[in-house]
C-alpha cells in the first residue's frame, strides 16, 4: 500500500515506462532474426514481452548457437541504429517530472537495461539529467526482479521502503517491488498482459494521472 505522506523517492522503470521502446525492441529483433535465424518466424507479439526480462537472458535464450559476446554486440550496433528511428516520449512525461522534483521528490531509475541505453534513451526523449541515480543492468550483480537494485537506491537514498515507490509498466516490476518491500505504480500506456496485478498496485493510464496522484492526491 502506498502511504504517500511518507513518499521521497520516485523510482522508474525505462522501457514502457518513461520511454516508449516497444518498436525499438520488436525492430532490432527482427533485424536479428533476418541475420541469425532465417528460418525462424516473426513473432511481434513475441517481442514485445521481451521489454520486461533482463537484456542477457532474452539474448541467451533466443539465440542459443549464437556466443553471447557476439549476439550482444550485435544487438547493440543494431538497436543503435533504431533507436533514433521509433523510439518515441510519452505525452506529459517530461512536465510530470519536473514537476514531481520541484514538489520536492528525488528521483531514480532501476532497470534492466544497460546504463548506456539508459542514458541514451533519455537524451533521445528529452529527459536526460532529471535523475539523481541510475541503476542499470551492469550497475547490479542481480538484475530486476531480484531487489538488489531497489536496495542499492534505498541505501543511496539513506531510506526505508515505506520512502519509495516504483513505477513499471510489466509483471516484472511488480515482482521487483515485491521482492524490495516497496509499494508499486503500473502505467498502462501500451499493451501488456498480467498476472500479478492486485488491489495494492495504483494503476494510471496517462502520466497527468500519476502527477495528480502524487502531487494533488487526486485517486
């Protein structure tokens, strides 16, 4: 349950959650496939679940024949090339979290993205330097949704649960905020399916919801 009296920290996710990725992953696998399984079939609804999961596992686990050094490599150099091209901004992302940090709130980024991508996809939407840490996928020994994250910014932070919660867009940052102790925001601007979604999770559609929830306390 969030007890927003006691909020400090506002935490997000990055894909599907601040920035709008999906047709960058469902892209740059696609390019993947047409490289390194030929005869495989295209599968988008497929790839769209892959925004959630840690980057190395969903590498590992569609291209098994594949080194990983290599498959990761690839992937980079191809995603770089997306990036620019479908990465898009969620309508009032920018202005909401202003916002939030002119009301006082600090805030931070767990994800299961490397730290580049990270800071890359931020610059390309607009919202570069509004964060005061990010913990990326090479910043942890343990990606989402193992806590480990979450507790590297609650010890930054010098705070306890009950200061932060997460904002995510999957199943996976559900179980990441369970796993810290933490209370949890799902923001539903793109399609996801759940199965762990219950009466303690907020859920908003738009970002001018979460601001109203947040800063005006509007439910």
């Amino acid at each position: 349950m969030i007890k927003r009296n006691k909020l400090k920290v506002i935490c997000f996710d990055v894909d599907g959650t601040l920035v709008n990725t999906d047709d960058v992953i469902i892209q740059t696998y696609i390019d993947l496939y047409h490289l390194y399984k030929k005869d495989s079939p295209i599968d988008v609804k497929k790839f769209k679940t892959f925004s959630g999961p840690p980057l190395n596992q969903t590498l590992k686990n569609e291209f098994p024949n594949l080194k990983y050094d290599f498959c990761y490599s690839e992937y980079k150099r191809l995603s770089l090339i997306n990036y620019p091209k479908y990465i898009k901004s969620f309508e009032n992302c920018k202005e909401v979290l202003v916002d939030l940090k002119n009301h006082g709130f600090k805030l931070a980024i767990c994800s299961s993205k490397i730290h580049d991508s990270i800071r890359y996809s931020l610059k390309l939407c607009g919202i570069d330097g509004l964060f005061d840490i990010i913990v990326g996928l090479d910043d942890v020994k343990k990606p989402k949704p193992d806590k480990e994250g979450i507790e590297k910014i609650l010890k930054y932070f010098n705070i306890t649960q009950d200061n932060l919660v997460f904002v995510g867009d999957t199943d996976y940052d559900i179980l990441c905020a369970k796993n810290s102790g933490v209370s949890c925001i799902i923001m539903r601007m793109l399609e996801r399916n759940y199965k762990m979604l219950d009466d303690n999770i907020k859920c908003f559609n738009s970002y001018k919801e979460l601001g109203d929830y947040l800063i005006n306390g509007r439910e």
